[in-house]
C-alpha cells in the first residue's frame, strides 16, 4: 500500500502522515505475528493480502460503492443485522478497533480506564486514523455495555450514531423489544439508502449471510481434527477479516481454503505436531490488528482451536431460518437468529455455559482461555461461572485479563506455560 | 527561634515531602529565601530553616502544613493547597501564565489557570509513582547515575528507545534486561525519560494546555524533561530561575494580598 | 435528628411488631424499585443498598475486584448475612440498570428469590415507556404471587397519592438549604434523607416529616447556621453514598465548604417528580414518572442536565463536585459531559472525585478537595492573583 491511496485518505479527512506511519507498524507486527509461521495454507495469501490493503483496496471499493449509490453502514456489534443492510443494497462493516491508536486523544474525553476496544475507536475518529469509520454514512451503536453505551453519548459529538435498544434478557417481551428495534433500524436503513427492503431482498441477504456463516462451520469443524490444519492466528485474521470484506468474495475464498484444510486433514498434515496442547479461548472479541492472545498461546507451546467469542462461534453458530416466505415470518427469523446470541451483557445468560461445554468437547480441547479486557464487567463476572462450568466437565480454565499493550507480554507467556504444563 | 511578629512581613513556607523551601516578603519585595530538605524531621527542619528568619505570619503550604500549623502554635499560621500556593507563584514569575505544571519529588500537579489568574481546573496524580520526580530517582540510582546530572547524562543519548512499562518497578527490569542485552546506558535514561513526558504530556492534555506553560518543582530543573516537554507540546516551556521556590513564593503572597483569615 | 438517625432501627421495632402477621419484605436496591406497587401489593419495600466497607472483602470471593463497592457492599452483606434489613426480607427487586449490579443480580437469586425487572436504557425512545409500564405489570404479578393480594387499582392509586405527598414533604426538606444562612448540614440532611428507604407506616413517617419540618422553620426564621457567611455552597451529584460513605460530604464540610444540595440517589434525585394522580391507568402513571429519574445507565441522560441546571440556580451553588465510585463506567464516562456543563454553560469550578468506601485516600481528596474550595469560594483570591502586585523582586 504505497502514496497511491493518500489522495483518497486526504478526501477522507485523514491525518495521512500519522496513518501512513500506523500502517508500517502494522505491517512490522503483521509480519512478526504471521508471517513467521510455519507451514502456512496457500489459502492464506488471500488474507495476506486483504490485511495488507486493509485501508487501501478494500476502502477504494466502499468508495466505488459509494459513487454508484450504495451506503456504507458502521456497527460494532454482531447484534446489527447485516441483513437488513445487505437487503437495501448497502455494505455493513465492523468498527471494532484492536490497537492502542489515539489513545492521548481519546483519554480526553474518556476516562483512562475505560476497556482497550472503546478508546481505541473512539481513537482512531478522534485521531482521523480510520478510513471505515470516515467511509460510513451511518454509524450505528448498541446499548449492550455500560462503556459502549456511553461512549457512544462522546462519539456523538463529533459523528452521528444511530442507538440501537438491545435487549437484556430473553423474556417474550424482551423478544418483542428486540422485533420493534429490528423494523425501526429497517426504516432507518431504507431512509439512509433510499430503497425499500422486501423479502425478496431479505431472503437474497440471508442467503449471503448463511453462506458466510456456513463455511466458518465448516471452518471450525475442520479444526476439530488432530493435528488441527491451521493455527489458531490465521482463523482469528479469517473472522477479523469477515467483518468488512465483501461477503460473497469472501465466502469463495474462505471455501477454498477449507478444500486445502480437507486436503491435509485427510493426510493428516497439522501446523503443529499431534501431541501440541490444544486450547479453545472464551469471551470478550478481538478486533483487528488485535493479535495478542492467540500470538502468546501459540508462542507458549499451544494451539488455538476454537473460539467461543464474537469474532468466533457467537457470531456463526446460528443461522437465520431460509424457510420463512412473507415479510413478517422473515423478519421474525432473523429476530430469532438474533435472540440466541450468548453475550454476556445478558442476563441470566446460562445458554452460554453449556455452549463452552459443548464446543469445548467437540475440539477435544485440553483447556480453555478466558480473556477478559480490563475494565469489561459482564464477561469478568461471568469468568467465574464459566470457571465453574468447565470445572464441573472436567475442563481445566485460565482466566486472562488483559489490554492492547505489549507490556504483559512475558507475564501472560509464563501463565500459558505454566497452564499449559498443568493440562499434560 | 527567634521571630518578631511584624504585620508588614510575610512568610511562605512550603513543607514537601523531600524538600522545604522558605519564602518572606513585604510590600516592598523579597527580604528572604532558602530551603532545605525535609529529610526524616520536618518539623526540626523547618524550626532549623525558620532561625533568625524576621518574619509576620506565616502561610504554609505543601504536603506538611497542617503539620506546621499544629507544631507551631505560638505564632499566626493559615494554610493554603499547593494547588492555590503554585497558581498564584507561577503568576509571580511570569505574569502570563495560564499553566502551571509541577512535577514534585512524589507527585504531579497540572494547573489552569483563567484570564486572572484564577485556578480554573488541576489534575494530579499522587497515587503513582512512576508520573513524578521519585521515577527519575529511582531510575537515576539504578543506572548509577548522580540524579542532578541524570537529564544531561539523558541528553546525550544517541537513539530514542521506547521502554513500555508503565510501573515504575517494571521498567527498572526493563532497563535491566535493556543493560544486559548492550544498550546503552544513556539511550536507556532517555528512553526512562520519554516514558515520564509521555505520561505528563496526557495529563497536560486532559487538562488543557494554554501558553504560556511555567514549569516548576524539583523535576523542572532536569533538561532532558524540558527539552522532551517542549518536543511533545510544540511550544516553549518556562522554566523559572529557582523553580522549587514557586510554591513557597505564592502562599507568602496569598498572606500579602489574599484574604486574612 | 436521633429520629432519622434510627430511623433503621424502628423500622426494625416495627417489623417485629408485625411478626405474627404475614406481611411481606421485599428489599430494594434502587430508586426504579416502584414502591407504590410494591405497597399496594401488601409487602414492605426496604433498601439493601450496601454503603460499608467491610463486606466487600466477602464478597471478592465470587465477584471481581473491578467492581463498584456499592455492588460489592451489597453482595456482601448478603452472603454474610450480616445485614438485618437483608435477613428481613422475605424476596428481592432488582433491576437492569448497570453491567454491574446486572450480572451480581445473577449471583444474589441464587440465595433469596429475587425478581429482575428490565430497563429500556433509550428511555427517551417512543418504545420505552410502553415497555417499562409492561415490566411493572409484571413486577405486580410476582408481587401477587408472593404475597397472596390481588391488585387493587384503588388501594394503587392511595399508595401513589401517599408517596407523592412524601416525596413532596422531603422535597420541602431539602429547599431549607436553598436560603442564604443554611440551617442544618449536608451531612445531617443526608442522615434525613436516607430514612427514606426505612418505614412501615405512613402516616408516622409524615409526622415525623412535618415536625421536622416545624423545626426547621424555626431555624430558618432565627438565621442560625452552622456555617460561616462566606462558606461555599456545594452541589454533590454522581454516585450514591450514605453512612458509612460519606467520606467526600464529610470532607466537604470539614475544610469549610457545606454541600447544600446532593443530586445523586441519597438526595434529591426523583423527589421533584410525581406520579400523575389523575392518569387514568396507575401502571402508566407510574411508568411515565420512574422513566424520568436520571440515571447515568439511561441513554442519553438529558434529564440529569435539567435538573442539575435547575438546582445550581435554586440552590445558589457556587461550585459543583461530582464522585464517581470507582469502577463504576457510566457516572465515570458521563462524568465529562456534566463537567462541561457546568464548567462552560454555568461557568462554575467542577471537580470530579473517583473513589472507593476505603479510607486509604483520605488525605489525597482532602487536598483536592481543599484547593476545589479555595476556587469555589465567592471572594477570594480575587485580590491576589492577577493583580501583579507586590513590586518586583
């Protein structure tokens, strides 16, 4: 990614020099983290190489998009239905930010202790370091975390957000809530774009969607073999990728590298020897470039199988029933889908126990990780009763509470170690 | 202790935690300054500091004042916070002012000031250690380093190094492994040095920096810190003559001009 | 006073009395907790709120440190069983305010039944108010299934009318610190405050209320005032405290400031707003009025700027404090938007305090608070700083 992008930033009201010196970081650390692996997938290369134009090629076609019409939508949840935004012709990206970027900025107006994921978005706008969040024509919150929540309330003041009411328990009216947010965020979405939805054009999303959710399935069921094919890093850049690249090319893509993945399944070919402890990691997401975690574990003589996590299985467990016909019976499928996420905002939440147990016994994991952000209460809370869960299954857990910065490094490599040790 | 209460004369006294520093005026202008450390006896410090000292009443300030009051009954003492203390000092030195920062020997105070000169918001982190004049100490004594020459010891480093720990424990490790792997000591004392800008200039800026910026406390005399402050905030920094004095200088003013208790 | 101050304790006295009966306690944790039904319905509502410290340290067994010692308190004296109010109370109301006290709620049904009410958060959203008058039916129904009444609309309707005129009384209360020689301190009026949460009977408790009420008009007319003339006027808002955490109103007070006003909680958040007696449906009025008490959970919170703007004239405040309980994200992110507020649309000094129920940082809040005072207070200083006098040196 050369000067050939920097018109387009400064047209985005980028700081181009300092996004210019981001982007070298990156790609130092990208190399670092990736790069130095071993037997990788050819398959890889596609992600090498979206990661490596994150800001360029991939931002060059949202504005394409943009030229012809279409809408660019921002969220930072997998709450937002995507399909609602796909119906109405727009593109739905994730702003989930993974790196400590604009933090001076962003302590400003938060206070510093306020977990890694929201400073850093709110960062990247306040630093002009993100041509996602400059792209979007709509950006749009959720109430599922007290720092979320109130962020958005700062992030307002210098970008609109639209609020969407997620519901914290699953009770009929709960549901009911959550159905008359959906057909709000509809309105919301045909005025954004200017076209009407109808469930010809929901059932044509669902079906992208449901294809990008399948081939992560079969993503993840292809790791349940020993030796696992591919590492732990390289699915974590699969799901980070998937949240803003284009579904459909995506999806192809992701296929052919589950074949190579069949491929050295069926020749017993691992990326890490057979006897390698395998671990499962549980909880709060990771957004790109957030590599850490996986990066410690597989430098500390593990490997990541699985993860139970919005950029993992809570995002591609369910699919959205492609039986519904009317309008009416299609929006309550994706209601549906919806309802089932286990995030910990909600409460009392008790499907999620038994959605570690049960993933944790199909990978043949020999341990989970539970990563906590600092400062994030609901899945910190809930560590405890995860704890309790996977101790009852005879499932050894290690709680991690971490941020973005590199500073823990070594701390976090003993205790995977000497986890690691305890599990044998 | 000899002390003749004389309504014309003031005197500022400002009771650190490593440093006492002792200030008397009348209308006409300064009649007296010294200082001395606090070392294990603050009280005897300042009865050593105060000998011979013609002095009216008295206004402390700092970390022991309220110490000062109740060990010297037998003469007039009032007590303002050093935030009030530096804010009227930095306006002494320069009549401009509109920040103050103070990095002291264990905390770090930012001011803001109004038009007037009034204390418009402070900010200050006494909590820890790794933001003050104790991190440099630290520092100064692990790289075996005289802490006075630490900052021209700092300056003559050739490349900047980042060291990441935030903790003041954690980065003499880091400036340990640092030694071991062969850098050098000087780029490690700047790279200790950045660390505390770095941590300053956050600070500055959640409060708001307006120039001119009178910098003053022990720290302010080190010049890789002014040198890195300015760097970082892209302007000039004001380091006053005697820096240490500033908050002893404005509590004997707020007993000249402020209200009389 | 010593009537508030044991205000507990006869709430105590009282239910013992009622022993033999089968009256119901059912403990609350916060003001959305809606009384009136809760009345109506034959139970006693009762406040669990933690304020010490001292449970806390049971409570880091299950719960993480990084939590708000309020919630921490409150689990505490739970599982301890050390809190007679707790042992008292025959079911919980809870409600999905913060991610906090949401996710301890999950922790707490597990020892006493308790009943989870959820809180549209975009309470400002047409969605809200018809969701949150569901949420109260739905309170009622458990109510009626634990306390074998029925609904009564009119046995409602005579519990609003009896909260209203209580919370009107206490409001009268509060405006005693609105006059210029103020009568009583903030630490008192936090004590008169918090015996709110702790009656059986109404008509006692305005009794009660009223002769204050007496008293302190006598008061007013003399001019007497613990204060001095020029002593800055405090407003207190953010988080709630009570006894046992009261530490920032005490050092307040004690460095010659006087908090006249609390907009938190304890004080007068919600006492200004009534139910309306003559909506037709109760459920409606009542979920219309607890819709409006300013929360930091809700989004956006418009409502505490109003009032905040609201009590900085009635109360003539000179200077605006806000604490923050640590760990707790929503006062602590809200905190800037109230600074601004106050610091560049009311143009007054504002602090904002972060701590805990411990006492380990006594002496650094006795300084900031201090210095926050010497900016606070009406004259001074003016003299001194910028006038460039003395001569040069």
């Amino acid at each position: 990614m050369a000067g050939s992008y920097d018109e387009m930033w400064e047209k985005l009201n980028l700081d181009v020099e300092a996004h210019t010196g981001l982007l070298e970081v990156l790609g130092k650390f990208y190399g670092d983290i990736y790069m130095s692996q071993q037997g990788r997938l050819r398959g890889m290369e596609y992600l090498d190489f979206v990661l490596s134009e994150v800001h360029g090629l991939r931002i060059k076609e949202l504005q394409d998009a943009k030229a012809q019409g279409k809408k660019v939508f921002g969220t930072f949840c997998v709450f937002v239905p995507e399909e609602i935004v796909l119906a109405a012709g727009g593109v739905q990206v994730g702003l989930c930010a993974g790196a400590e970027i604009g933090t001076s900025e962003a302590e400003k107006v938060l206070p510093r202790n306020t977990c890694a994921l929201i400073k850093s978005f709110v960062g990247f706008k306040l630093g002009r370091l993100c041509p996602f969040i400059e792209s979007c024509d709509m950006i749009v919150g959720e109430t599922t975390c007290d720092g979320k929540k109130k962020a958005y309330e700062i992030f307002s003041e210098y970008s609109p957000v639209y609020v969407m009411e997620i519901p914290q328990m699953k009770n009929p009216a709960d549901r009911e809530l959550w159905r008359n947010e959906v057909m709000r965020f509809k309105n919301a979405v045909e005025d954004t774009t200017g076209n009407k939805i109808s469930a010809e054009s929901l059932k044509d999303a669902i079906h992208l969607t449901n294809e990008r959710r399948r081939v992560l399935q079969r993503l993840n069921r292809l790791r349940a073999a020993v030796p696992v094919p591919i590492s732990g890093r390289d699915v974590l850049l699969i799901n980070q990728v998937s949240f803003y690249d284009d579904p459909v090319r995506f999806t192809a893509k992701i296929g052919e590298l589950c074949d190579e993945l069949e491929d050295r399944v069926k020749s017993g070919e691992g990326v890490a020897p057979k006897n390698t402890t395998r671990l499962m990691m549980s909880g709060c997401p990771m957004a790109v470039p957030n590599w850490k975690l996986p990066y410690i574990i597989e430098s500390s003589g593990a490997i990541v199988v699985g993860e139970e996590s919005c950029i993992g299985t809570r995002n591609t467990r369910d699919l959205i029933d492609e039986n519904a016909k009317t309008f009416d019976s299609i929006i309550d499928a994706i209601v549906d889908r919806y309802m089932k996420i286990d995030c910990a905002c909600f409460t009392p939440n008790t499907e999620r126990l038994d959605n570690i147990v049960r993933m944790a016994r199909d990978l043949k994991v020999q341990g989970v990780v539970h990563y906590g952000l600092s400062f994030c209460q609901p899945y910190a809370i809930e560590a405890f009763k995860v704890e309790r869960a996977l101790r009852s299954a005879g499932i050894p857990m290690l709680s991690i509470e971490t941020d973005y910065s590199m500073e823990d490094v070594e701390q976090l490599k003993t205790r995977v170690e000497a986890f690691v040790e305890m599990t044998k | 202790m000899k002390s003749v209460l004389n309504h014309d004369t003031v005197a500022g006294i400002d009771i650190g935690s490593r440093s006492i520093e002792l200030v008397v005026l009348n209308p006409d202008g300064l009649l007296h300054r010294s200082k001395t450390s606090t070392a294990f006896d603050p009280v005897g410090q300042c009865r050593r500091l105060m000998d011979g000292v013609i002095g009216g009443r008295f206004i402390a300030t700092g970390y022991g004042r309220r110490l000062f009051a109740e060990s010297f009954r037998d003469i007039e003492v009032s007590v303002i916070t050093e935030i009030q203390a530096y804010a009227l000092g930095a306006r002494f030195v320069c009549p401009e002012a509109m920040t103050v920062l103070d990095i002291g020997g264990q905390d770090t105070k930012v001011i803001s000031l109004s038009g007037a000169g009034k204390v418009r918001k402070f900010e200050m982190n006494d909590r820890c250690a790794a933001g003050t004049g104790k991190f440099l100490e630290f520092m100064a004594t692990a790289l075996q380093v005289p802490l006075e020459s630490f900052g021209d010891f700092a300056l003559r480093s050739d490349h900047r190094i980042r060291i990441n720990s935030m903790c003041a424990v954690f980065a003499e490790s880091e400036a340990t492994s640092l030694m071991a792997g062969g850098e050098s000591p000087e780029n490690i004392a700047m790279g200790l040095h950045m660390g505390i800008v770095q941590r300053t200039a956050a600070m500055l800026k959640r409060v708001g920096v307006s120039a001119p910026l009178v910098f003053a406390g022990g720290v302010a005399h080190n010049p890789c810190v002014v040198k890195l402050l300015e760097e970082e905030l892209g302007q000039a920094v004001m380091v006053p003559e005697d820096p240490d004095m500033v908050g002893a200088i404005g509590a004997a003013l707020y007993g000249l001009n402020g209200r009389v208790p | 006073m010593k009537d508030f101050e044991d205000a507990g304790e006869h709430f105590l006295l009282d239910l013992s009395e009622l022993e033999d009966t089968d009256t119901k306690v059912a403990g609350v944790y916060c003001l959305l907790a809606p009384v009136e039904l809760i009345r109506a319905l034959g139970a006693i509502p009762v406040s669990l709120c933690g304020k010490k410290e001292w449970p806390i340290a049971a409570a880091e067994r299950v719960l993480p440190s990084g939590l708000c010692p309020l919630i921490k308190s409150s689990y505490g004296y739970a599982i301890t069983e050390t809190c007679p109010y707790y042992s008292a109370s025959d079911f919980l109301i809870a409600e999905t305010t913060c991610d906090g006290k949401k996710k301890m709620y999950e922790l707490l049904g597990l020892v006493k039944p308790l009943h989870l009410m959820h809180l549209p958060y975009t309470t400002e959203e047409p969605h809200a108010l018809e969701f949150w008058r569901q949420e109260i039916i739905r309170l009622g129904s458990f109510l009626e299934e634990r306390t074998g009444w029925k609904t009564d609309l009119d046995h409602l309707r005579f519990q609003i009318k009896t909260q209203n005129s209580i919370r009107k009384l206490l409001g009268r209360i509060s405006r005693f610190q609105t006059a210029e020689r103020v009568p009583i301190s903030g630490l008192d009026m936090m004590t008169v405050m918090e015996s709110k949460s702790f009656w059986i009977y109404p008509d006692k408790y305005q009794q009660l209320l009223q002769k204050f009420i007496s008293q302190m008009e006598v008061f007013v007319e003399s001019g007497f005032s613990p204060f001095a003339d020029d002593a800055p006027r405090i407003l207190l808002t953010g988080c709630p405290i009570g006894r046992g955490s009261e530490k920032v109103l005490r050092l307040v007070e004690d460095c010659g400031g006087v908090v006249v006003c609390m907009e938190n909680c304890t004080g007068v958040k919600g006492l200004d707003l009534l139910v309306d007696e003559e909506e037709s449906d109760p459920f409606m009025a009542l979920a219309r009025r607890y819709l409006q008490i300013p929360c930091s959970c809700m989004t956006p919170n418009t409502g505490r700027l109003d009032l905040l703007d609201r009590l900085i004239d009635e109360y003539r405040v000179d200077g605006v404090i806000d604490l923050t309980l640590q760990y707790c994200h929503t006062y602590n992110i809200e905190s800037r938007i109230i600074g601004e507020f106050v610091e560049t649309r009311r143009n007054l000094p504002f602090l904002h305090l972060e701590t805990d129920y411990s006492d380990s940082d006594t002496e650094r809040l006795g300084t900031r608070i201090e210095a926050f005072l010497e900016m606070a207070a009406p004259n001074s200083l003016d003299r001194a700083a910028g006038n460039g006098e003395p001569a040069s040196l």
